[in-house]
C-alpha cells in the first residue's frame, strides 16, 4: 500500500498516481510536483484537465526517486510541498483497509458503535470457567414480594433514551463523540451502600435503576435500539458491593408473558475478585426467583423477573447476565487466535463476508482440505443472527475448535465438506446489546426473503453466498444456531411442507433423530417441530430449503438446561460447546456410505410418527400439524409486519444519505420495469388467460376463426380470407391516450383499416368502450381487460394477421413507421385481439374487433 512518510520524493506506478495526485492536491499536501516523461511541456490538473492551472508546479529533473513496484520507466513522481509536513497539514496517514481483518500481529479493529451510544473506555473480559458440579435449577416460589414503585424511590442510574422514532444514520469507533456523562448517583461518603450500576460496554443492557430501599432496586431494560420493544437481554456491572447482605433486584420490563425463569432457571452472575483469586467465572447464583406479570395496567403488558443474592465480597466488581455473554471483540480475538496458527490457518480462511449498517465487519470462514474441492458437498452454518441469543456463538466456537483440531474425524469431515461458517450475522447488535434486531429495528431472520442489500446486508450477502454455493455443489446441511427461552434442552426448526411424498418428509427427521443419539442428554427429539408456518417464510431455514437445501435447521439451544437423563441443571460453557462436536459426529454418521444407520433410522421415525397417530393410520397424506405434539414453543417475537420493498435509510447500496425521522417505512411498491422488458415479457408469452379463465392464444395461425366455423371457446364467426392476401400497413396512426375516448379511437382506426382491407367485414360495436384499457406493444396494437374473470363469462377471441411488406415496419413509438432495412416481408404482424364478456369488475371487458360479429 502506497504511503509518503517524508517529504522525500516517492514514485507510484501509473495510473494510482496521477489519481493520488489530485485527491492530495486537492487537500493542500502538494503543490504540484508531477513528472511524467511522456506528458510535454506541463503538467496535467485534474480540476481543470490542462497543465497552466498549476503555477508553482516545477518540472522535475532528469533523476527520478526509485518506484515502490520497480523502477518503471513511465513511473510519476510526486513531491510534497516543501514546509507542508510542518506547516500545519501533517503528514498524510495511510489509509486504513477496507476489511481490516484479525491478524496474530497489531491490535483488532475497534468496535463501531452508533452515535448515540456513550461507552466507556475500559476493556471487559471474563475468564471460561467450568463448574466442578451441575448447577441445579432452582425450586419455584410462591413468594409474593412486590418492590415498592419507582415513584417512591430514588434513581441511582439512568440513561439517556434513544428519541423515540429516531433512526440509525452514522457510527464510529467509541460511540458518541465528546465526554462522558455520569448516569450514575455519586456516593455521599464511605458509608454510603447504593450500588453502582454501569451497561455502557460491549453488549452491555440497562436503562435505569432506581433504588426503592435499603438493598432493594428496580430495573428497567434499554429496548432494542430504535425500536420500542425487544426487552429479554441484560447485562450490567455493580459495584460498591456489601458482604454477605441479601440484595433484591427486580427487572419490571421484560416482554415475554413465559419464561425458563418461571421453571427454575437462574441468573447469571460474575465476581471479579473471585476470578483474580480462585479462577472462578460465571456461575448461577439467585434465591427466591419470580417470573410475573407486572402490574402497571399498560397494554402491552410488562412482566417481572425478581430475584435476590448475596455478593462475597465487599467492595467487588460483578455482573449480571441473562446468558453467557460472548462479544463481537471475543469473536475477534478467537479468529486472530486462528489466524495466527500455522496448523489451523492452512485450512481455514477468513475473508469479510460484508460490512454491517454500522462498518463492523461481518466474518465468514472458508473451512476444507486443500485437495478434492471439486467433488465435495458444502456444509452451510451461521450464528447470533439474534445478539441476544449468545449460546448460539458458544455452540458455534465449540464446532469450530472441534472442526480445525487435528482429531481424525475433522480430517475426514475436512476431506469429504466445504464448510461456509458465519459466526455473527448481526454485530451490530451484539455490539448495543440488543436481544433480536440490528441497527434497522428489525429482525434479520424475517428478512432472508425479502429484505434489501441496504438494510440488512449480512442476511442479503449470505444468501448470494448460498446461491453461488448451489450453483457450483450440492449443500447437504444448513444450520442457523438460536437461543430459546420458554423451553428446555436442544432441539430443531426443520420443514416439512407437506409434499414430496413420504420419503422427503422422513429424510428431513433423520438429522435430528440421529443428533438425539449423538446427545441423548442434551437433545430432545421429540421438541422438534417441522412445521412451515407462514409468519417464518422469512426465516433462514425455510428459505434455504426453499432455495434447494433439502436438510435446513434451526437450531435451539435453551437458555436454562436440560431436563435428559435425569440431569435437571443448567448448561455450562461447556456444554454448550460440545453441541458443536456433536453435531460433527452427527454429519459423519448422516453422510456414511454404509446406508445401515441410515436406514435404521429411518425406519424409526417410520414408527414414531404411526405411533403418533395412532395403529393402522398412515401418516404420508397427514398435515405436518397432527405428526406433531404441539406446534407451540416458539420462540419468535410479535410480527413486525412485512418487510416487502422496505427502503432502507442508506438507499438501495447501503451509501450514506438523510434519514427522516421515524421508523423504517413500510412501502409496497409495484415492480419497475422498463419498456423494453416489458414488451419482451408480452411477446415471450404466446397464451393470455380469457374471462371465463381458460387459456386463449392471441399468436397462434389462422384459427377456427379464420377457417369460418367456430370454436367452443370463441362462439364468434370470421370469413377465412385468401392465403395471398397481404395488405399494406395501417396508414392511421394507433392512438396512445389513456384518457376517456381512446378506446373508441383504436376502434374506429382499426375498423377503417379493416374495411379497406376485407370489404364486407361488419363493424361491430364494442362493450365497456369507454373503460376498456388499450395497450401497445412493438408491432402489435392489444386491448386487453383484467387477466382472471369468473368461469361462467363467456370469452370470444379473434387473431387476424396482417402482414407487412417491404415498404416498412411499424415501430412502437408513437405509431411511427420506420423503414425497413431490406427489400424482403419483414416485421411482426398486427394483430388485435378482442374478447367479450363480463368479468369481476363491469367496465373491464376488453374490446372487440371489428372482423367479430354481435353476439
């Protein structure tokens, strides 16, 4: 890369040079020092294209500096400015790289943050720690403490909301630019116990606390940026802490009327001194834990989550999480540690898939052997497409350590796959601390189908990828890792639509199956539920099948535990990880080329889904609804509506521009095309569709029409005419308009042309005239009604050739009639296409030709 340290002449190959000449010109770091051997006498200025817009310029001696790429001998020489470096400018720094991507040497790119996020400059990292026994759930409780109301308390944190309405429009590295505030209460002296609250970090969530007694507190969740909804996410520090005192903390805001917390699941919880001390990381803590509905009266209703602890340190430094927390900086530092392994990175690629609304870079990892790439079938996964749902990038980290190890089963699964790993689809969110959407104020996952380049554009650049993918090679499997929180264990989304026979809809339950046996204590096949709801078109999974890939999942991974095997306790960071081993193991054995496992299983889920509905029923015509238990469990959020043509706030490229106020727009607009594409679409189609609904061609040969009898479906009688018969091109010229009165124009314009040419054709009068829509093509003149009408209409069609000879051919603009280039017949025929009848809506019927008799 190209970079002048010194005012020391540097040389640049053409054609960078004379490019970087006049940007720096531009920007007052030079003063015009340009050699070019072969350009005479002066120099060349970008500004005004000629060489005596630059005064001070001075041609440069026979000598030139030596070239940064060899010394070519049309090589420029650029010269800063004597002075400049010193005279206030500086030197020009080198610019930074588009995709700065990890490297084992300097350090990461900095998160970017939108400008209306204050962070804090401290850097927050926690130990892995696995605990030496299970965490149990927790007994539910019937304790009815109610904290006091935020009126009656004092706030001790508080955050400046996001106005409502606002939009995502600029980022940067550090967030808002200028000081920081102080959201938090100053302590009155050393006896002084309000906790200290902080969220402004990494993937930090808390809006306000209020301290409504003595160790009792309220919180209140930031929503999703830009949104006003999406409450489930915390993560937050305390500080100033008292030992062995027992805290009560209440969360009134939460979203979800259900939760694992109303089943045992408990808080997550970090102490700083204990990690420096004794190794010890997160861990479960929390008594008397309550998921309830709030009783604030607002619709929508708010729910509650208290809980109390005790903290083992005075003075300490701790946190509290939903989940265990995994940062887009922690997904850095694991791929710099990839990238700086000899081992690892010659099998393991990593390139920027895209830039994300905010600038973070969105990672994609190339996984495979280097040798027989042309043969192998891919293997699909992506993560954390919801920020909120971090176990996803826990059980993605534990496949890629699994995957890039030197185990002999990853050497097999790297000789035989083509893995395409994103492992944070929105970083940005991860980054604010949302638990469902991006900076858009959206859900990606409803937005595979539909949504723009500009507004989601990890979701929109994994599916090219996709696209691409199953162009080259087949892809045996798609997984999307996800995060639940009403229901425990591990399971999956898969898609069953109900067609494709009884094999197709057995094939796409042996993955699972097979998973369940692999993590007999983790999974749960009978959770799966394979039923293509219309509210998830949207979704990844059902689009990628929808795209080809017959095995497509969404993974869920239970933000409590599991309840297999008589376990009953929470997942560890290590559990969460060795669902990426298994689901390793479970490709293995799903692609054997032994097809005993195969077929064991499918005989299996043959049994489960007939024991399901009962003895002597088949199950193969059976809607997906009743093979399974419950179609309930999801964990989705209220619909947001269709993302249908949404216009995103960078325009359709995702580039910088004004942003209203306001939320994302929902704007249906109707599809642009041009003429030229239009015209070809009309011609490329030789059957229109009649009012009664039946097909009816308007480009066939002379018909029945023609050959004086009639059709069953064209009742209408038309003399046959001569085979010689060739007349010459309408003299009249096709009317346009569109206002009232155009219908009747085409009519009588054809009805003359006719008349000249068929003597004795009757003129009939046309239906509807003053509503009819008339509609040119190239060489063809059609009035045309709506395409579907009743079937009890009754449709009458006509198609009369006129062909044109050597003097012209009609063009289409305008009813101009250019030249042809040769003396022969050339050019489409007219032809006019009428039909009669009514159809939904009066006033709609197309006309009728002239050549057609009354009913």
């Amino acid at each position: 890369m190209w970079l002048l340290r010194h005012p020391a002449a540097q040389a640049v190959p053409e054609p960078y040079d004379s490019f970087m000449h006049g940007h720096l010109y531009y920007y007052g770091y030079f003063q015009g020092e340009l050699h070019v051997p072969f350009l005479s006498p002066g120099l060349w200025d970008p500004r005004s294209g000629s060489s005596e817009a630059l005064p001070k310029a001075r041609r440069q001696p026979a000598s030139r500096a030596p070239c940064l790429h060899g010394d070519a001998p049309n090589a420029t020489v650029l010269t800063l400015a004597p002075g400049r470096t010193q005279a206030g400018y500086g030197s020009p720094r080198e610019p930074r790289a588009l995709f700065a991507l990890p490297s084992a040497r300097g350090p990461l790119p900095a998160p970017r943050w939108p400008i209306e996020c204050e962070v804090i400059k401290e850097t927050i990292e926690h130990i892995e720690w696995i605990p030496p026994a299970p965490e149990p759930f927790c007994q539910p409780t019937d304790h009815q403490w109610l904290p006091t109301g935020e009126e009656q308390g004092t706030v001790v944190y508080q955050l400046s909301p996001v106005p409502s309405g606002s939009r995502f429009t600029r980022a940067r590295a550090g967030g808002a630019p200028g000081p920081l505030s102080s959201p938090a209460a100053a302590l009155e002296g050393s006896q002084d116990n309000t906790l200290l609250f902080e969220s402004r970090f990494e993937s930090g969530n808390l809006q306000k606390a209020v301290k409504v007694g003595p160790y009792e507190y309220v919180l209140t969740l930031r929503p999703d940026l830009y949104t006003a909804k999406h409450t489930q996410w915390f993560y937050f520090r305390v500080q100033n802490t008292r030992k062995d005192t027992v805290y009560c903390f209440t969360i009134a805001n939460l979203a979800k009327p259900k939760s694992l917390y109303g089943q045992g699941m408990c808080p997550l919880f970090y102490s700083q001194k204990d990690a420096q001390s004794r190794g010890i990381g997160w861990r479960r803590i929390g008594t008397d834990i309550r998921y309830y509905r709030g009783n604030s009266g607002e619709e929508p209703a708010a729910f509650c989550l208290s809980w109390s602890a005790c903290f083992p340190h005075d003075g300490d430094t701790c946190y509290f999480a939903h989940s265990y927390p995994y940062t887009y900086s922690d997904l850095q530092r694991y791929l710099r540690a990839v990238a700086g392994d000899p081992a690892r990175s010659q099998y393991c690629v990593v390139r920027a898939l895209c830039r994300s609304l905010a600038g973070n870079i969105v990672y994609m990892l190339t996984i495979t052997a280097p040798s027989g790439g042309a043969a192998k079938r891919a293997v699909v996964l992506s993560a954390r497409v919801h920020p909120g749902e971090s176990g996803g990038s826990w059980a993605m980290q534990g496949f890629l350590d699994f995957i890039l190890s030197a185990a002999p089963d990853a050497q097999l699964l790297r000789q035989l796959f083509v893995f395409k790993v994103v492992p944070m689809l929105n970083p940005d969110g991860v980054v604010v601390g949302n638990s469902r959407c991006s900076l858009a104020g959206r859900d990606p996952n409803r937005a595979y189908r539909t949504g723009s380049r500009g507004s989601f554009p990890a979701v929109w650049h994994l599916r090219a990828v996709v696209e691409r993918l199953l162009a080259e090679r087949e892809v045996v499997l798609y997984c999307d890792f996800h995060g639940h929180s009403r229901k425990n264990n591990v399971f999956v989304y898969g898609c069953d639509g109900g067609r494709g026979g009884s094999e197709a809809r057995l094939r796409e339950r042996v993955f699972p199956l097979m998973l369940s046996k692999n993590a007999p204590d983790k999974f749960s096949f009978s959770s799966c539920k394979f039923k293509v709801q219309k509210s998830k078109e949207g979704t990844g999974r059902v689009v990628m099948w929808r795209m080809g890939i017959a095995n497509s999942y969404t993974i869920e991974v239970a933000f409590g535990g599991s309840t297999l095997g008589g376990r009953n306790s929470h997942f560890t960071v290590e559990d969460l990880k060795s669902l990426g081993y298994h689901l390793c193991d479970t490709l293995l054995d799903f692609c054997d080329p032994s097809p005993a496992k195969f077929q064991q299983c499918l005989d299996e889920v043959d049994a489960l889904l007939r024991q399901r509905l009962g003895s002597g029923q088949s199950w193969s015509d059976a809607p997906t609804s009743e093979l399974e238990s419950s179609t309930s469990g999801s964990d989705s959020s209220v619909s947001d509506g269709s993302l249908e043509r949404r216009e995103s706030p960078w325009g359709q490229k995702g580039q910088g521009a004004t942003v209203a106020p306001g939320q994302l727009q929902l704007r249906r607009r109707k599809r642009l095309r041009s003429r030229r594409v239009r015209n070809a679409t009309r011609r490329s189609s030789a059957t229109q569709w009649s009012h009664g609904g039946d097909p009816v061609s308007v480009a066939q040969p002379p018909s029945a029409c023609h050959s004086g009898t009639r059709s069953a479906r064209s009742p209408t009688f038309v003399p046959q005419q001569p085979q010689s018969w060739s007349p010459k091109p309408p003299s009249v010229p096709i009317p346009t308009r569109r206002g009232r009165g155009a219908a009747a124009e085409l009519h009588r314009a054809v009805s003359e042309e006719l008349h000249r040419a068929v003597p004795g054709a009757r003129t009939a009068e046309c239906h509807h005239r003053t509503a009819a829509r008339a509609t040119r093509m190239e060489g063809n003149a059609t009035t045309a009604g709506h395409r579907r009408a009743p079937r009890s209409a009754i449709a009458a069609t006509t198609a009369i050739s006129v062909t044109t000879t050597s003097s012209g051919t009609a063009s289409s603009r305008g009813g101009r009639v250019r030249p042809s280039s040769r003396g022969a017949t050339a050019g489409p025929s007219l032809r006019v296409a009428a039909a009669a009848g009514c159809g939904r809506r009066p006033g709609l019927t197309a006309l009728r030709c002239s050549a057609c008799t009354r009913h």
